[in-house]
C-alpha cells in the first residue's frame, strides 16, 4: 500500500473543503483536497443548490474572503452576474433568499474551483473514497483511501471534516446529534432541477399581475452592462399553493410539497426550481438515499408536465438538468467545544473566538410534514471557533454544515456562503497548528482572526 504524508488533509471538496484547502494551502502548508465525485462544488454542483443564499445582512456584506474571489472568477467567466439585492414588497422582509442572492452556472463553477485550488498548491484528489480512519488518543494519525487503480493511507498533521456528514469526526470518535430534540427528524431532502426555453417576460408579467398567488416573491436588481445573453429582468418566488393543490387532486401532480420555489436563472428562459421533497429520509444511509433519488425523479417529472401545463410562458420549455444526486440539508451535527443555538442565531451573538459571521435567517423545511418556517435575524452573528473543534478530538476540525450548532441553529448555518467561512476559518487554524506543531485547540486565537482578516474575511 502507498502512503503519502501532508500537513493539512482536507476531506469533502465542497464549499466547506474548497474554502478550508485555498487557504491552508496558501498559508504554506501541505494540503491535500480528498473528494470522492469527479467534480468539486458539493451541493452547488452536484445537487444543483442555487443560487447561493446571502452573504448580507440588510446591506452590509458579512461574507467575503475566499466566497467573494469565488465570485470574482465567476463573473470574469461569465458564470455569474454576481451577487444581487432582491427587492420585496414588504419592508424588512428577505423570506426565501435572505436579502441577496449570487446565482451561478455549475459548470463553470467547476472549473472556476479546479483553478483556485490548484492555484493555491493544494493536492487535489478526486474521485477518491476514505474508507478507513485510524485514530489513538484524540488524535487521528492516517485514513485510508481508494481508488479504482489504488489503495493509500494519508498521514497528516491536521485533519479538516468538511464531508457535509460529518463522517471523518464520526469515524474517530465524536459525538453528534441529528435531527431536532424532540423526536431526531432530520429536515427533508430535495432534487432541484432546470427547465430551459421559458418565456420569462410572461412569466413575470403574470407575476406582477397575480402577487396574491405567493407566498413570498422578490425581483432581484440586476446591474448594468451584463453579456447581451443574460436575462434582463429575475424573479425568484414561492407560491402556486391553489393550482398545486388542485393539480394533486387531480392526481395531476406527485409533489412533496404544498407549493412551488422557483428562481428565474441569470441565463434568459432558463429557471431552477427547489419545489420536491421527500421527509424521513437519513442522509447517511445509503439505502434511504437511493429511495429518496427515486422518488425524487418521478416528482421532478411529474414537475415538468404540471409546469408546461400550467405555468405561464412554460408551454415550450424543457427540463435541461437536474440534481446527479440527493440533495441534503441536515445529518451530523458533530459536538464541538460550543453548540451554537437558535437564540445566538436570532439574536447576534458575539463571541470573543469568533472567525466568521453568519447572516441567513433560520429556515427551517418541516421534517415531518410539507411546510416552512422562516425567521428574520435581529442582526449578524458571530460563528466562534470553539464551533470547529469537536469535543475529544485534538487535530480534527469540522467545516460547513457538520459543525457544533442545534438542529435550530444549523438551519442558518448550512447555506454555502457560510460554509465557506467557516471552511476558509477552518483551513487557516488547520494550517497554524500544524505549522506550529500544536493541537487545534493549542493556536493563538487573536492570530487566527488576524490571518482571516488579511485573506479579506469579515469577522
């Protein structure tokens, strides 16, 4: 078996583990990236999750860092126009995006997050499996890796579990909770996908004549002087409750839900809908997984013929993509030094170890039944590094939506935006105590926030 030594392993080539191998690598470490698609982008690419949800709090930016240079490169690469203000009716409100929105092609985002972390230094291993991790005494020393042509055992300094699943942390020890306290349901999973070819001007107009038919609808600001091929005007809604409803008794329509999400793309006639769902569904069991794909599928086709039937300016689109796999929400919650809470959330909680913000309101889908609750932050909150050290483990960080925080709390925190701070946060302290032989819990917290404020991260 080879064997390969680094100072920082990264595991999960997400947004969380993207964030966390940039910047450790940039900070003279010896990273590696572990990822097990053929692909980086996580949920944005491989679940189709966009557009990513808001770096703002009202019209402060709270995220920047390595998720604006992310950005950057996509606009550069026409695959972005960049984040956008979405305007609402109703002041004060920001229901289904948070108050900004950056929408993105996935393709090009591919290839924007291969540049980036190879410009970094970091190695970058795709379509590699761990299927073994070794750990003594709080500490991780290897894990095993396989691939179709070989098998590998990693030895680092420094781990990073940005896996979504919290499977590295797990796997040496931690604990975790999952799902909400009073009965463990995790949030419910989904299968977003694209129809192209939409008459977006009907569409909108009817929108504009009907704003009694949503739930929530905003019509995000576009700037000026975007590629001629770009749409013109967006919207990006929830609503349809009656002609769904109608559809389902019908039999019409197979849907987990009692309405439709939808975003109108920045590509003109293109739209991504985050309408299905399917509850009770473990995302760390293969078995419900593959049950939930299925049943995912036939919503997403039963989505199209309502869509083409019944939404105006649908009657000749196509759908053009969908989810390459189950979209998740909420599985492992690893416990860290300090549990973040729904009331740190609500209320802008400050903590002396902070090393990233979070501004998304809580956004809770119902894990037992077809609803929503969204709840509006009182302001930006602090996201403290203790939330990134998981109880027991000494060179172990978690990142993204496996971190230390209440089923309440996560519902903020698991947006991309934000797992990218907290990625960016983790790869930096990974990077300093391996360099500086110490445990994770061992560096200088002022330092950290210091690095992160010099790599134009807001904390």
């Amino acid at each position: 078996m080879n064997e390969a030594k680094y100072e920082v392993a990264v595991i999960g080539g997400g947004p969380a583990g993207v964030a966390a191998a940039i910047a450790a690598a940039r900070s003279g470490a010896r990273t590696v990236l572990i990822e097990p698609a053929s692909y980086l982008g996580g949920a944005g690419t491989g679940s189709l999750v966009g557009p990513w949800m808001t770096n703002f709090f009202r019209d402060d930016p709270v995220i920047r860092g390595i998720f604006q240079e992310v950005v950057d490169e996509l606009v550069a690469c026409e695959g972005s126009p960049g984040t956008l203000k979405c305007l609402y009716d109703k002041p004060g409100s920001t229901q289904g995006t948070g108050g900004y929105i950056t929408p993105f092609d996935t393709e090009i985002l591919k290839y924007v997050l291969n540049k980036l972390v190879l410009e970094s230094g970091a190695t970058l291993l795709l379509n590699t499996y761990v299927d073994r991790v070794d750990s003594a005494a709080g500490r991780i020393t290897s894990i095993g890796l396989r691939t179709k042509s070989a098998s590998t055992s990693v030895y680092a300094d420094q781990f990073v579990d940005a896996t979504g699943d919290g499977d590295i942390a797990a796997a040496a020890g931690a604990s975790y909770g999952q799902g909400r306290s009073e009965d463990g349901l995790t949030q419910p999973v989904s299968a977003l996908f694209k129809m192209s070819y939409v008459d977006l001007d009907a569409f909108i107009d009817y929108t504009l004549d009907h704003r009694d038919e949503f739930v929530w609808i905003t019509y995000p600001m576009l700037p000026e002087c975007l590629p001629a091929h770009f749409a013109k005007r967006m919207v990006a809604l929830s609503g349809f409750n009656r002609a769904v409803a109608e559809a389902k008794s019908r039999n019409e329509l197979n849907l987990g839900r009692e309405r439709l999400t939808l975003f109108s793309d920045y590509r003109d006639g293109d739209v991504i809908f985050n309408a299905t769902r399917v509850n009770r569904i473990d995302g760390t069991n293969n078995a419900e997984l593959i049950k939930a794909d299925l049943d995912l599928r036939e919503q997403v086709m039963s989505l199209v013929t309502f869509a083409r039937r019944y939404l105006p300016g649908f009657a000749k689109a196509s759908l053009s993509a969908a989810a390459g796999r189950v979209g998740v929400r909420e599985t492992r919650r690893i416990v860290g030094d300090y549990v973040l809470t729904q009331d740190d959330v609500l209320l802008g909680a400050q903590f002396f170890d902070r090393i990233a913000k979070g501004c998304f309101p809580i956004d809770i889908h119902s894990p037992s039944d077809q609803t929503n609750v969204w709840t509006e932050l009182a302001g930006a909150y602090d996201i403290p590094y203790r939330c990134l050290t998981p109880a027991g483990l000494d060179n172990v960080l978690t990142a993204g939506r496996c971190l230390s925080a209440t089923h309440e709390a996560l519902a903020s925190v698991r947006v991309q935006s934000h797992c990218m701070a907290t990625g960016q946060a983790a790869g930096l302290a990974a990077a300093l105590a391996a360099m500086q032989k110490r445990t994770t819990r061992g560096i200088d917290i002022a330092e950290l926030q210091q690095l992160l404020r010099s790599q134009s991260a807001v904390i």
